[in-house]
C-alpha cells in the first residue's frame, strides 16, 4: 500500500481540500477554506500546515472566535449547505469562545468544522497553560462543553484516528438532517507527530447529496388529510430555500389556492407581492398569517421546525379542528405538532404531493377575495409603518422604509437579535430567494456583523446589509475589522435606540416600569441606571477600525448615507438614529415568556394572569 508521511494536522489539510459535493449532479468543492486564531494550541500544528501545505485550502485570519463561527455558519447557510469553512483555535478560552458559534449553527442545521486545539495527549507538560484539572476526572477539557452544542464529537489521541474519525465528520457535516457543529478537539502534541497514511485516503471524495423520495404511503395519507380540509395555510421553512424549492412551493400554492406563511429561516421564499403571500406568522408575524392561522383548519408546515415564534408559543392555530401535515427531511422535525408527515427532500415532497392531489382537482375553501383582502389590509398598514413620522425623531419603521426602498432586489440583509427581527419579518418586503438572512433559530446577538461578511464571502457580487441594534454591535463586531483585512463590501446599518430595547419592551409589557436594559449613566439621585443616555459616537468608533462612516437621524440623511455606502469599495457603517420604542408589535400574536406569579407589584400580577389565561388558550404540546 503507498503510503504518505505526514503530521495529524497535515494529514486533516490534505483531506479537507479533496472533499466535494453533489447535488442534482452539480459538484462543488466542500471545504472553502479555514478561518482560524492561532494560540499554543494550535500554531505549531494547524498553523505549520497552513503555512506549508495548505494546498487550495484559504486561510482567514478571524478576529474573534465567535466571530468565526458565525461567519462561517452564515456563509454555509448562504450556499444552501454545499460548501463550508472550517475553524481553529488554540485551547481553553479560545476553544471556549467557540460554544455560542457551535450552538448557534447546531441550533440552524446548518454544518460547521470546529478544530479547536487541547491538552496534550502524552501529558508531559502536565498541566499545560488553560488546561481544566477536574479532580474527579482528568480527561474532561475545555473541549468536552462542545459535546452538548455539536452534531458530532471527537478527540483525536493517535494520528491514526483521524482516518475515521474524518469520514463520521463527513458524514455529519452533508447530511440534510441531521447537519450542525462537528467538533474535532486535536491534543497541540498529536496535532504534530507524523503517521504513515495510506495515498488513497486523500483521493477525491464526492459526497453525494441525494434527494430524500417521498414514499407513495406517506403522499397518499397527505393527499387525503388535505382534501378533507377547506382552509389549509402553508408555513414554509428555512428547508424551502435548502431544497432549493421556492418556484415549487410557490406553484403548489398557485394550483390549490393556498395562502402561504413564512417562518424567519423562510422568509423570501415567495415575492411579498404575490396574491397568496401573507408574509411571516407567530410572534413576530403579520395580521394577515396569523388572521389565517387561527382560522386554518390544516397547517402544512414545509423545512419548519416549528420553534415557539412561529407558533406564538403553540397559540397561534385555535381552530378546534385544525389538524398538521409536516414536509420535511428531518424525521426529528417531522412528528412535531402531533403531525401527519412525509419525510422527505422538501422539493420532492412538494412535487409528488402536488401531481397526487392534482388528480382530484382539489381547492382550497377560502370565499373569494378573502386572503386578497387580509393581505390588502396588511399592505396598507406596511405602508403605514414605513411612512410613520414623529416630531421627537426617526422612528424604526421608517427607516427600514427608507433602507427597504433604497436597496436592489437582490442585495441581501442580515440580522439576527433585539427588535429589529420582528420588524424586518413583519414588514420587509423582498421580491427574490436568498435575500433575507436572518439567524432565528438562536437569536444569537452578535451575529448580524459576522454573519454579514461571511455573507458577502459567499455572494461577492451582491450588496450585503447588517441590520442591527447598538446592543448586538457592542456585543460583538470585531468581523469588521477582517471584512477590511480583507477588502470584503458590506455595509453595517446600526439602529441607535440607546440600548436592549426589545428586552426594555419586552420587561414592560409583563408589568415591569423598565430596569437594567438602557445604555444610561447612573443617577446619584436612584443610584440605578436611569440618568441621561450614554453618547456613544458609533461612527467615529467604525471610523477608527478603518471603515467610512456615515451618521443618519432624519430620513433625508440617511437616503443620503445610503447612496455614500452604495459608492463606498469597501466595509462600510450607517449610525441611525432611531426612537426607543417605535417597533412594531402585536398583531394577534403572544410569546411566553413566563411572569411571576407573587409580586408586590400589582401590574405584574395582572401581566401574570393574563399570561395564565393565554396558556389555556394554547395547544399544549
């Protein structure tokens, strides 16, 4: 047998760069490249071997390592799942600040490398710096919390183990269903000693991506649930745009005249405009879908997993009829909502239910001009929002009014923490796929700046927008700094409303006057943290990492700094100015969040009550 000789670290390089994947017979190359941080973990084993043989593998220097991950659980979702970056780190703090980018990718099926570098194997240096001692357990480290975030979990202790322990990575990392965070934890000692690997473990490897059939019992157990329905709604997921499927979903709905909803992962899988399309539903959902979703007596859920935004902590379909029918890949997803299912590729689902059904000329029971009028009355209220002035400032809705009607229909933004997600899935008009990004599964904040440039990574020739609060951007946008590294375009739109508002809302309406969550200085007077706000220069700050900047508080200024970003060549900061408290809300939906039930405070008890009253109204499982 020919054999290679080479380090662990070489070894996992060399692998990575000659994995591919087919979908529909299109190849692509699976591993993009690697973002990594080195530390003594791993400079002298991954970094040695990305110096030297990293073959056509890139190497992008991250800058923080949640950051990373973000970035690169945003460009894999992006490219639909078929190509990846890989991300590696030194041991202890820098493999810990990896977990919240693990989770959040694990949370979204969406694939992720994480190589994080650990303890020696051999225990020479015993304890090596950042190494955990647990007493009752010498082999946990800083590694072992990744077991409760990742898909699939290893530590590799011999060079040969990474042989197989690469082709379960593999595995994981291209399944449909069951994909997320793979975490490979590599000893900094093992990372560097040489193994004699066989050739033929570094051929080329194609993964092929099979579309998942529809079993013919399971479409005509469908078929007969839905014909035995009169107002069905359909709920499409984040496993629409996966499966490729929105000019199939949308041509379904057509032929039966079903309304259709969508989830955040969703979002712009039908143009806003078209008669059927009621826009998002839950919590963060429009009049019109969640008008339909109390009334719908089938819900039809396609690539959701049905979290508790969409719907409305499970108040959100009060037909006492209303039965589910669940298409998706995902046996996991698939039973949720006590469902009737096809387990299957989204797309293939849809086609084969819809040649069954064709066949006994069904359509949906709605009176004429019903869902054409729910959707006009919500038309109008958009048009509303988006036109909403006050004398006190611009207000939040009126700027993603002026941001939704500067940017092209293919640009494409981000987001994903505070109020501006349930703005931008109520009211956000897209007319193509793939152009709301938005990261709810984890409602990660931090996400949004990260998340943008491994967007832009993924779609060079297109505009990329971050939008997102003060908080998410004092969090975490330390990505912006490589998106200059890197002359990568995106251009960061920050909503200033003076701190977590959508928490300070969120904490009022359960019968709170407002503690803990605006950026204000603290009052000699209360000794709490309601004096005046804090005057943070958010412009000069991008300015300073070497972005332009720009500064918005009217409408006018902000066109205006919108057009300057636009000419901009590289990474980019729009300052918006908004008023606290001008997002939008309600709309016949309701989130759980739990209220006490003892208080001396009398609002809060009655907020207590009526969430109480709330949860009788709700399915319970």
């Amino acid at each position: 047998m020919k054999t290679i000789r080479l380090t662990m670290a070489q070894a996992l390089l060399k692998f990575l760069d000659q994995q591919y994947v087919s979908v529909d017979g299109e190849e692509t190359k699976f591993v993009r490249g690697i973002m990594g941080i080195f530390g003594h973990g791993n400079v002298t084993g991954i970094g040695e071997a990305l110096e030297r043989e990293s073959g056509n593998l890139i190497f992008l220097q991250g800058k923080n390592e949640q950051g990373m991950v973000h970035a690169a659980s945003a460009y894999a979702k992006q490219k639909n799942r078929k190509q990846i970056f890989a991300c590696t780190t030194s041991i202890g703090p820098g493999a810990l600040n990896m977990i919240t980018g693990a989770a959040t990718a694990t949370v979204n099926r969406i694939p992720v490398l994480l190589l994080p570098g650990d303890n020696f194997a051999s225990r020479q240096p015993d304890p090596v710096l950042q190494q955990l001692e647990i007493p009752s357990d010498y082999s946990i480290s800083a590694n072992d919390p990744f077991k409760s975030v990742s898909r699939f979990w290893d530590r590799i202790v011999r060079p040969e183990q990474l042989m197989s322990s690469l082709l379960q990575a593999m595995r994981v990392l291209t399944d449909p269903a069951d994909t997320g965070a793979v975490t490979l934890a590599l000893p900094q000692d093992v990372q560097t000693e040489a193994y004699d690997y066989p050739a033929s473990f570094f051929e080329k490897r194609v993964h092929h991506l099979d579309r998942r059939p529809a079993a013919p019992d399971a479409i005509q157990r469908a078929v007969d649930l839905i014909a035995s329905k009169k107002k069905p709604l359909i709920i499409a997921g984040g496993g629409v745009h996966y499966s490729g499927a929105t000019k199939e979903l949308l041509a379904f709905a057509e032929a039966f005249g079903i309304p259709v909803a969508e989830t955040q992962a969703g979002k712009s899988a039908v143009p806003w405009n078209h008669p059927l399309a009621l826009g998002g539903v839950g919590t963060t959902g429009t009049l019109a879908a969640n008008r339909i979703a109390a009334e719908a007596d089938l819900i039809i859920g396609v690539g959701t997993r049905f979290s508790d935004f969409t719907t409305a902590s499970k108040s959100a379909f009060r037909n006492p009829d209303v039965a589910f029918l669940n298409l998706n890949v995902s046996p996991f997803d698939s039973v949720k909502m006590q469902a009737e299912y096809v387990t299957a590729d989204a797309r293939e689902a849809i086609v084969a239910l819809r040649d069954q059904l064709s066949l006994s000329g069904y359509r949906s029971g709605y009176a004429d001009g019903y869902v054409k009028g729910l959707k006009a009355v919500w038309d109008d209220e958009v048009d509303r929002l988006y036109s909403l002035e006050s004398s006190e400032g611009l207000t939040q809705t009126r700027a993603l009014g002026v941001v939704n009607g500067f940017i092209g229909s293919k640009d494409v933004i981000v987001a994903a923490a505070g109020s501006l997600p349930g703005d931008l899935h109520r009211v956000w008009r897209t007319t193509e796929p793939k152009t709301y990004h938005m990261e709810y599964g984890f409602s990660c904040m931090g996400y949004e700046v990260s998340g943008a440039f491994g967007v832009a990574l993924a779609e060079p020739d297109r505009e990329v927008y971050a939008v997102l609060g003060d908080g998410s951007y004092l969090m975490l946008h330390s990505e912006l700094v490589t998106a200059i590294q890197e002359g990568v375009k995106l251009t960061v739109l920050l909503f200033d409303n003076h701190g977590f508002q959508c928490i300070h809302n969120l904490q009022r309406g359960h019968g709170s006057d407002g503690f803990g969550n605006e950026f204000r200085f603290r009052s000699k007077e209360s000794g709490r943290l309601n004096g005046q706000y804090m005057p943070i220069d958010f412009a000069a700050h991008a300015r300073s990492l070497g972005a332009a900047a720009f500064t918005a508080g009217n409408a006018e200024q902000l066109e205006q700094a919108l057009r300057l970003a636009k000419a901009e060549q590289g990474p980019v900061l729009v300052e918006i100015k908004v008023l606290p408290g001008t997002n939008t809300d309600g709309y016949d939906s309701w989130w759980n969040v739990g209220v006490p039930e003892v208080s001396t405070d009398d609002k809060v008890l009655q907020a207590h009550a009526d969430m109480r009253n709330k949860i009788q109204m709700a399915r319970p499982y």
